[in-house]
C-alpha cells in the first residue's frame, strides 16, 4: 500500500512538472508566431480580434477614447507581434505592453514639442501613482492621460508611477484607466509653472469583470479617501480650501460650507448637525489629535482663531458628519481625518508667503533620490511676533514636517510632526476709561501644542498591508487673569492644564476577495496629566480664587474596531463593523455596532442607508471637578461616556459627469449626557474652558433635518455649490425639561461659486474670483437676569429660561481675489481674502457696565481680512 501511494505522488510529481514546464514555454511560443493580415478596410477592433486568434494571446484595454471603429488598410504577412501591433497603433497615440499571456493597450508617453521659447507656454510635469483603492497595491501599465487633451498620456510602470511632461499650466481633470478596473478621473488639477503636480489615484477594481470592457469615466470628489466608508462622509481637497472664498487655507472653515454645517463668527468653531463643536474629532496620521487650531477652545470649544494645518503640508483628507464607520470613535458628532503629504523625491521646490496674517516658509525635496525617499517642512510665524510694539500682542506660529522613506523590502517607514505655540497679553486700561470688568483685567494666555510619530507601512502581499504608529501628543494650557480695583489687583484665574499621551495604533487591511476587504486594528493609548484649576466664582465682586478642578497621574484608553465593506452583488455593497473603547480612569466601556448598505440603482443614481451607535470621553478636567453639597463631597469622577445613535439617508444622482445632487436626511439620538441635576444645563451646550459643575449621565438630545447639496464641478474655469439644511436640535436638561438647544439655527444655505480666466499673452497667468453667500437662522441664547446681574456686577443669564430667545437670521458673505502669473520655475501670488464681510451678523452680546451700573447690549462682529504675496520656486 505505501509503494502504490508512492507510485501516486511520483505522478502526480511528474504532471506537475510537466505543466510547469509547459507554462515557462508557452509565452516564447506565442511571442514567436507570425501574423498575416490581408485587409484593406479593416476595424481596429477586427484587427484585435485577429491577433488574439493566431497568437493566443488576449489583448487588454480600456479607455474610452480609444476609437475602436477606426478603419485602416493593413498589409501584414508572418509579420512578428511588435511589427503587427507597431502597425496597427500607427496613428492613435497608443502603444503596447506584453505582460504573461496579455497584450496591454495604453496610451504612449507625449514627446516634447520644439518650440520657439518666446512664443511656448509654459509647461511642467504631471507625476503620481495609481493604485488599488483598497490596498494601496500599485498598479503597473495603467493608463493615465489629461481628459481634455487624451494626447498627454503615459502609462505606469511596474512600481505603479507615472509621469506625463510637457503639460501647459491651466486646470485639468486627470484620468486613469486599467483592464478589469474602473476608469477614475481626479478633477480641477492646478499646473502651474513653479511646482511639479503629484497625485495619487485610486481605482476600483470592477467585480464585473470582462477582458474587454468600456466604462465612463466619473468623477467622485463626494467620496471618501478610505475605502472602508461607503456613506457619511466626503473629501476634503486642500486644493479647494486654498481656492474657496470661505476656505482661508483652513480644513474647519472650508467645511462651514458643507450641508448641515453651520460655522461661526469670528472663530473656526463649526456645529455639525446641530451637536456641539467640542463632540468633532481631530485626527492626524491616524491618532487622534489636540484641536489643531491656534488659541483652540478660548473663545468657544471646539474652535479657534486659524488652524495650524497648512494646506502647504495637508493632501486631500476625508471629513465625516455622522455614522461614520467603526474605525472611528470617540466622538458624537464629525471627524476630520487628516493626512501629511509626502514631499517631492525627485526636485526640490519652495514657497514663502507674507501677509496680514503671517509668514509662511515651505520647503520640499528628496532626501535621497535612488531611494524615493523625501523631506516636507512647513513653518508659520504671526505679524505681530515679528513686531517690538508693546501694544502688539497676540502671537502664534507653527511648524510642521514630514520624512519618508520607502524601502526595498521592509516597508515604507515615516516621521512627522506638528507643534504650534500661541501667546497673548493683555494689559489694562487707564483707570478714566475704566467702565467693565474687562478694561481693568490684565492678563496671559500661553498654549503650547505638539503632535508626532512614526509610521511604518509593509505590504504582506498583494491584498494585504500593515500600517503601525507609535505616536505623542502634548498640550499646555496656562491662563492667568488679575483684576485692578481702586486700592489691589486681585487674581481671579489661574488655569494649568498639561497632558501628553503616547498612542500605538496599528491595523491590518485585507483584501479577501474583489468583494471583500476587511480592515481591523487597535490603538492603545496612555494619558499623563496634570491639572490645577482655579477660579473665581464672582468676578464681578473681585472675589478671591477657589480651586474648582485638580488632578494629576496616568490612565489608559483602549479601542479596538474590525470593519468590512462586501459586494453583495453587482449593486449592492454592505459595510459591517463593531469598535470597542475602555478607559480605565472610570472603567467605562462601550460596544458599538455600525452598518451600512449602498444600492447602485442604476450608473448614475445609488441610495444608502447607515446606523451606528457612538460614545465619547469628556474633557479630563471634567472628571476632576469636586464640591460640597450639603455637607457632602461630590465629583465627576465616574461620568460615564455620552452616546448616540446616528441614523443616515443618502440619495446620490450624478446628474452629469460635472453635476452631482446629493440629499441626506438624518435622526439622531444622544442619550447618557452630563447634565446638572434640577438644572437647564447640559455638556450640550457648553462653550466655556472651563467647568465648575457636578454632573449626572441622565441628559438626552435628539437631532434630526435633512441636507442637500448641488455641485458644479469646475468646467471651463467655472464652478458653483449650493447647499441647504432644514434641522431641528432638542435637548433635556436636569430638570427634564426638552428645550431647543444653543445651536437649533434651523435653516442653513450657502452659495458658493467662483470663475479662473487664463489671461496674459499666452494665456499662462491665471485670475480667480470667488464668493461665498450664507443665510442662517438666528442660534438660541439665554436671557439675562437683570436682578443678579446687578447684585453680582456680571452678566448671569436666566437659567430657567434656558435658550428660549433667538439671534436675529444672519446674512453674510467672503470673497477672496488671487492673481497668480507664472514664469519659468518661478510663480508669483497675489491675493485678496476677506471672511464675514459683516452684511449682517445677526449676533449680539451683553456687558455690564461698571460705571453707568446698567446692562449693555452690543453687537456682534467678526470680519477677518487677508492681503498676501505668495512666490513659489
């Protein structure tokens, strides 16, 4: 019996040889046979036909501009396959690859042109890489090419990079393409004279796949950067916040135009969805991250004055507005999920930039040019720190970096950075002008914020790529605040809060089959902090400090997530996914399904459902908030996390290649929210830094409206946005009484268009003028108690009437103006940006005046202008 079995493996041995053998022989033995074809009036698709049957080899492409109708007169007689297919391409700007048993049609790389260097336009280099959309994998011999003129092409190489020269400067849609993929175009590419363009395209495999197949292009600037979310998200592109009337080069405020996004004046603070700033989720590099923004939470939580992220430093990121997949957590209401770019490996170029905002240096370039590796740095200082003047005194910069080095073998590793340091003094005024509170406090605010890791990113295999981080973080906040009174200052604030985390992240993303991909990670995260808390409890009666939060030591936040989008079939796609979060301070800990189901009605039109259950920690000092009722000691310690069930309704219509309609009504549930019992007050609505309260997890919230976006994509240099929202934002307090919330605006509309002329004698320089028009309803706020606020010399506000008046609607706009000509290597920017033009703010806010004893009512303004001069080379 075991010399049969034997007998058994040697055959089967001596088959598999034998195969083997006959696989390594057969492509020599196609690519040596001969072609005859005798045909005077023959089709480029016949001529295909042909060569299939008498090589055996298939011929692959897929590219809509290729005329497969073309007729021609060939003359081929024991022609070899390169003489065969040299001959039938001649003329149509294609050539061929031979890759195993295929032939690959793409379109061949633009020569040069000899032209007169006094009549030539300008060009420059279009490079990048493409790549599977949900492993990252390059793409060898794909074709990529300018749709509007298809002869600037080029195709992939084995690495998956490509790179067309040549290119007049102007806007341009890039298109790729790939046998057995579908056709992705990445729109509105600025060239430009002074900087080479590098983008990275992602294509979708089609699991309707055919050897020979034609698909339409589309473009998808709606959908999100990674791949695990089918809904309840877009890109943000930072080629749009540089160019959009309301973007002011800031990820938050571009967002302020988005459906159901309401922004505010003054600060980057926006409500998504009628939930509070402070619920959104700062991500970079895949951490979560201290707000990024320069004097964050100070005027409002959630915002700030300008964000440090440079669009000089960010690639086009995802922003998500509810029931975001299970990769993210930790936050009740939207998450910017933010990503550096790699810097240029093949040419070094700069920017500097001055205006009434600041300075800003860029620099990028290879580090070692073999390799691939490359450096990007960005920095940022204020006006004002340039300045000696006393009376000068808000101050903020910022840096940022990025180091990439591919390898061979182990994998691409990276190291990056981000740090802002903000500073501001005031001083009081001279006692005669004395009339409030704030002209005769003087004080400091100093906030330091830092962010930072490394990136290692290994490819297992084809379908399968690992990416690990271990990351910090760290923030400073010191405020101090004193009182001058007739005879002593008096300190009121004294406010120090430091943390630094230390985070390990790390996920595996596979692809199991061209219907499924899988990803699923976890991130550890350690938190060092040290809190001291002291404030006033009447500043309005120069009342000494009193120590309202204090803490310091180490917890530890652990989440884990596994997350998988499915073809069901050709037309309906599935996402499923759990995450799961721990935070040891308290021993809370969550578990929260999210699904979601896509169906493509037709090519143009596709409808999706989403669910997901979310939870979020509060602020730590939060946690740490102590006090005595009724002889008792109380604290926070063991708030429990805020949660939501977020459910979501999308309609996509692709009205045209360049016009998309997108509606989405929404219904959200908050539920477990701190609130002060026997009180109106709810974390909902907060908007102070600091907190002086004992709270409770019974408060509930519910959210519900419907958004609707209409977009131009650019064409022939024009484009136009508008968006609406129709919402309703409840909540119930302590008391248990539901109210309208702070943020219940009701109605939101924008609209956004601009236009770019090509202007100059070669028409190269290029001129841009964008506007931006928004309505929104009044937002809620408190009515004054005119009896303590007399007895307290301070503004207190009615809290039994809780949000029951209205601002006025708000009408207002931005515009921004840029001239940018382009020489060679060299491009100059001039531009003009003014956000809140102030037609109408509808805001007001009240003081209390110390020398009249009355309660003032002002207005509220906010406009915030920009003149700069941008020279790149």
């Amino acid at each position: 019996m075991d010399r049969i079995n034997a007998n058994k493996k040697l055959d089967k041995m001596i088959i598999l040889l034998f195969f083997s053998f006959l696989s390594l022989t057969a492509i020599p033995q196609n690519a040596e046979k001969k072609i005859t074809i005798q045909n005077k009036n023959i089709s480029l698709k016949e001529a295909f036909e042909q060569i299939e049957l008498q090589t055996g080899y298939s011929i692959a492409y897929e590219q809509s501009d290729l005329d497969l109708s073309r007729k021609q007169s060939l003359s081929l007689k024991s022609a070899s396959i390169d003489k065969a297919m040299k001959q039938v391409l001649k003329g149509t700007g294609y050539t061929y690859k031979i890759k195993g048993y295929h032939i690959i049609i793409s379109l061949s790389e633009k020569k040069p042109k000899m032209t007169n260097e006094k009549t030539q336009k300008l060009t420059q280099t279009i490079r990048g890489i493409v790549v599977d959309s949900k492993t990252n994998t390059p793409i060898e011999y794909a074709s990529v090419c300018i749709e509007e003129d298809p002869s600037y092409g080029s195709s992939t190489d084995s690495l998956g990079y490509f790179r067309i020269r040549d290119v007049p400067v102007g806007r341009y849609n890039i298109l790729a393409s790939f046998t057995g993929y579908n056709t992705r175009i990445i729109s509105e590419v600025s060239v430009s004279s002074s900087k080479e363009v590098y983008v990275e395209i992602p294509i979708d495999e089609n699991i309707q796949y055919l050897a020979e197949v034609l698909v339409k292009p589309e473009i998808k600037k709606d959908r999100t950067i990674n791949p695990i979310a089918i809904t309840g998200g877009r890109m943000i592109s930072m080629e749009e916040a540089g160019r959009f009337a309301n973007g002011f080069d800031d990820p938050a405020r571009l967002s302020a135009a988005f459906a159901g996004v309401a922004g505010d004046i003054g600060t980057n603070a926006i409500a998504i969805r009628g939930n509070s700033p402070q619920f959104t989720q700062w991500r970079l590099e895949g951490i979560e991250i201290p707000n990024p923004t320069h004097f964050a939470d100070l005027a409002g939580l959630g915002g700030g004055f300008l964000s440090a992220l440079s669009t000089q430093m960010i690639g086009n990121s995802d922003f998500y507005n509810g029931a975001f997949p299970a990769e993210y957590n930790n936050a009740l209401s939207g998450v910017f999920d933010m990503h550096l770019r790699n810097g240029n490996n093949q040419k070094y170029e700069h920017a500097f930039q001055v205006g009434l905002m600041g300075i800003d240096l860029a620099s990028e370039g290879p580090i070692n040019k073999k390799r691939g590796s490359s450096y990007l740095v960005n920095y940022r200082f204020s006006t004002t720190s340039l300045a000696s003047a006393d009376d000068l005194n808000l101050k903020y910069q910022d840096l940022a970096f990025k180091l990439n080095f591919p390898t061979s073998r182990a994998g691409t590793f990276s190291i990056w950075g981000l740090g802002l340091i903000d500073r501001n003094r005031e001083k009081p005024q001279d006692r005669l002008e004395w009339e409030t509170m704030a002209d005769r406090q003087s004080g400091k605010d100093e906030l330091e914020k830092m962010s930072g890791g490394l990136v290692h990113k290994y490819s297992v295999n084809e379908d399968t790529y690992i990416r690990s981080s271990l990351s910090a973080t760290y923030s400073r906040d010191h405020t101090v605040v004193d009182q001058q009174t007739d005879d002593k200052q008096v300190p009121v604030a004294d406010i120090r809060n430091s943390r630094w985390d230390l985070i390990f992240n790390s996920y595996l993303n596979m692809k199991f089959s061209p219907r499924h991909i899988n990803r699923t990670g976890v991130t550890i995260t350690q938190l060092n902090y040290d809190l001291d808390y002291q404030v006033s409890r009447y500043f309005g009666l120069n009342r000494p400090m009193e120590q309202i939060s204090k803490g310091n030591g180490k917890s530890t936040a652990i989440s884990a997530y596994s997350s998988s989008v499915i073809n069901l079939n050709n037309n309906l796609t599935t996402s499923l996914g759990v995450t799961a979060q721990y935070f040891t301070l308290n021993n809370n800990f969550s578990i929260e399904p999210r699904v979601a189901l896509k169906w493509k009605i037709n090519p143009k039109q596709s409808l999706a459902l989403a669910y997901g259950l979310h939870s979020r920690r509060e602020k730590l000092d939060y946690y740490y908030v102590e006090k005595v009722v009724n002889g008792k000691k109380l604290s926070n310690r063991y708030l429990d996390l805020s949660r939501a069930h977020h459910f979501g309704l999308t309609y996509d219509w692709n009205i045209n290649q360049n016009l998309h309609l997108k509606v989405e009504p929404y219904f959200q549930y908050l539920f477990h929210v701190p609130v002060e019992e026997k009180s109106s007050f709810s974390v909902i609505n907060y908007e102070e830094f600091y907190l002086d309260r004992i709270l409770v997890n019974t408060g509930k919230g519910r959210n519900y409206g419907i958004d609707i976006t209409l977009e131009q994509y650019m064409k022939n240099g024009f484009y136009y946005m508008i968006t609406g929202s129709l919402f309703k934002s409840k909540y119930r307090g302590g008391d248990n009484v539901w109210r309208n919330t702070r943020l219940d605006k009701g109605y939101l509309l924008n609209l956004l268009a601009g236009k770019e002329w090509m202007v100059g004698k070669l028409k190269q320089n290029v001129l841009s003028l964008n506007g931006r028009l928004y309505f929104q309803g009044g937002g809620r706020y408190t009515p004054v108690n005119k009896e303590r606020s007399q007895a307290e010399h301070d503004i207190v506000f009615d809290e039994t009437q809780a949000y029951s008046e209205r601002f006025s609607p708000s009408i207002n706009g931005d515009v921004s103006f840029s001239f940018r000509i382009n020489k060679k290597v060299v491009s100059h920017e001039f531009s003009v940006k003014v956000l809140n033009v102030g037609m109408r703010t509808g805001m007001h806010f009240y003081q209390y005046n110390e020398k009249t004893n009355e309660i003032e009512k002002k207005d509220g303004l906010g406009m915030i202008p920009n003149i700069s001069y941008k020279i790149y080379f």
